[in-house]
C-alpha cells in the first residue's frame, strides 16, 4: 500500500493550487511524508490537516509541520525508532475555537495497511 502512497508534498502543493480550505489525506488513501531536511511545512488554507486515510511518517521523516488544527479519523503512522538525526514536529497555532464533526466511515481497517 505504501507503493502507490501520494506525497504529502504533492498533496499540499494541490491543497495550494485548488485554494482548498484545509489539507485532507482522503478516506482510504495513503500519504507518505517526503520531507527528510527539517523543513517546516505550515498548512495552507485555514492551516488545519484533516487525516481520513492513513499520514504515513518513514523512518527518515524529518519535519515540522505547523498547523491551526489537526483531526485524526483515519491512521497517524509515525513508527517507533525514527532515526536519531531526524526529528518529526507538531507546531499547532492561533487562538480560533474548532469543532470536530466526524466523517461517516467509509473504509475498513484493512485498507489503511
């Protein structure tokens, strides 16, 4: 499944082109995070991350990702042992109230494997 994932830099590129409102790893997909210098990635649009899929972190993972809100519904992969050098970051900001308003389920378990 990891194969055929979307990059998560190819899928903020197209949160950007398309002027979507947030980030969204879709419902049974999978995006794998491709950033491995430290960047730091703030979300564009109203800078939240919405994971209905499966956020999948390689053990070369290296990032900071600066967002307003982030809500997991799907799978948040990030496995024991990223490497010692490497460093994957939450940065959450602004003072906005959000409100969760779940998705109805539309893939099994086994599809985020």
């Amino acid at each position: 499944f990891l194969a055929n994932a979307t990059p998560l830099s190819s899928l903020i590129n197209s949160a950007i082109a398309s002027s979507l409102d947030h980030v969204v790893v879709p419902c049974g997909s999978c995006v794998t995070v491709d950033y491995t210098d430290s960047s730091t990635v703030t979300l564009p649009g109203d800078g939240s991350l919405h994971i209905k899929g499966r956020l999948h972190f390689p053990y070369a993972s290296s990032v900071k990702l600066n967002a307003t809100a982030i809500f997991v519904e799907g799978l948040l992969d990030i496995p024991h042992g990223i490497n010692d050098d490497k460093e994957v970051k939450f940065s959450l900001y602004g003072s906005d109230e959000w409100y969760y308003y779940p998705h109805e389920m539309c893939t099994s378990y086994g599809d985020m494997n």
